[in-house]
C-alpha cells in the first residue's frame, strides 16, 4: 500500500476532503454556500475554449492548495473570518478532485495529468 504513490494520491485527496467538510461543520458554516460553491473551481475549465495552454494553466491556478490556504491565513490573520468558508470549500473541492483521481494539468490534452504519470 505504501509502495503505490496513486493511492497514496487519492487518499490525500480523501483526507483534504475530510478535513475540509469537518472544520466547515465545526464553524457551523452555512451548507447552501458550500454546495452552491462547490463545483465553482471547475468554471476555470472555461479556459479550455481559448487553448489549451490557457486552459491547463487556468485550470492548475484553481486546483492547487496554493490560494486556498492563503485566502484562509489571510482570513486568520487578518480578521476576516468571512473569507474562511470559502477557503475551505475550496480545499474541499481540491481534496474532492484528487480522491477521484482528477490531477493538476498539462498542456497537451484536458485528461494529462500528474496522475496519469504516477
């Protein structure tokens, strides 16, 4: 089990989701903002109709944990709790995408991913 980096992937991505939905739970979060939010990152696909290049590279921009974490330090240390929930949805999706195998993009074609190379 320890010796199949794709497993270890998609567990990751289980265990970003987890933690993702338990700590949007803990802060009695409102659940119609998570699920009208949830598939938002997706949008970012849109950059496939300009080419491919853009498409991967936008699409890469709202799939890493990257922005998400610093939207929620930035909502930590500055006070703006507001921003949490959507730091956390968020990461939610991003952990949602990996435990189903969807990776970061290359520009070559929408299904080359870093998983398919593991």
């Amino acid at each position: 089990m320890l010796t199949r980096p794709r497993w270890l992937l998609h567990l990751e991505g289980a265990s970003i989701l987890c933690l993702s939905v338990y700590f949007y739970g803990a802060g009695h979060l409102s659940w119609k903002l998570f699920v009208l939010l949830f598939l938002a990152p997706d949008l970012f696909m849109l950059g496939y109709l300009l080419d491919v290049k853009w498409g991967s590279a936008l699409y890469n921009l709202a799939h890493t944990l990257t922005l998400p974490i610093v939207l929620l330090l930035v909502g930590y240390f500055r006070e703006m709790p507001q921003l949490v929930p959507y730091a956390l949805i968020w990461s939610a999706h991003i952990g949602f995408d990996r435990m189903l195998g969807f990776g970061l993009k290359y520009p070559t074609q929408f299904k080359d991913t870093q998983l398919q190379h593991v």
